[in-house]
C-alpha cells in the first residue's frame, strides 16, 4: 500500500514562506501527476497546483507567481514552495499522486495525512 507522507507546514507570518514536502513510500509503482490541494475551514477542497511526470505545471489563480510546485522523480517527493504568504492561504495543505501499481495491476489517486499551513501574525 502507498503512503504519502507530507512534512513542512508550521505557522508563518504574513510575507514569509513555507517548503511542504511529500514522500511517497517505496514501492514498486510509477507516478504519473502529482499536485497539492488545500480546505481552508468552512470552505471546500480546492486545487492549489500540480505537476506532471515530465515536469509541466498548472497553478490556482490565487498562488501564481508565489507558489513554485516541483518534483524529484529519483525520491518519489513533490514540493511546495510557498513564498508571500497571505492569511488566506491558511489551510490544511494535501499532497496528492496519480499511482500505477505494478504488482497490482491497478492506478488510482492516493492522498496524504495532510499539513497545516497557518499564515498569521
């Protein structure tokens, strides 16, 4: 079984930055897309940035131009460079991966535990 495991959220003020990380564990599998969704409280999931195998990128409106998402295919992990940070970009962060099980014969999206993100001052 796949576990996706994310690190780096904390709490920052307003203007700083944030790195989230996200590990999938070994396995014999092949990553297609991986990305980064957030839910803010009271509000519904939203996409915050993906990227595919062969590094190309897509961004939420909200985050270009301060979000950087990147991938090291070596390491299985997708990143999440968060610079000017606002209060709204407060929220639990969720890495998420398109998997192709070998052994299994199957592909399906997996989602980590999630990593709260907190912008305030």
């Amino acid at each position: 079984q796949v576990q996706l495991v994310e690190s780096g959220g904390g709490l920052v003020q307003p203007g700083g930055s944030l790195r989230l990380s996200c590990a999938a564990s070994e396995s014999i599998f092949i990553i297609y897309a991986m990305g980064w969704d957030r839910q803010a409280p009271g509000k519904q999931r939203e996409l915050v940035a993906t990227i595919t195998s062969g590094g190309i990128t897509n961004y939420a409106d909200s985050v270009k131009g301060r979000f950087t998402i990147s991938r090291d295919n070596a390491k299985n992990t997708v990143y999440l460079q968060m610079n000017s940070l606002k209060p709204e970009d407060t929220a639990v962060y969720y890495c998420n991966a398109d998997i192709f099980m070998v052994l299994a014969g199957s592909r399906r999206d997996y989602w980590g535990q999630g990593t709260q993100v907190t912008v305030s001052s």
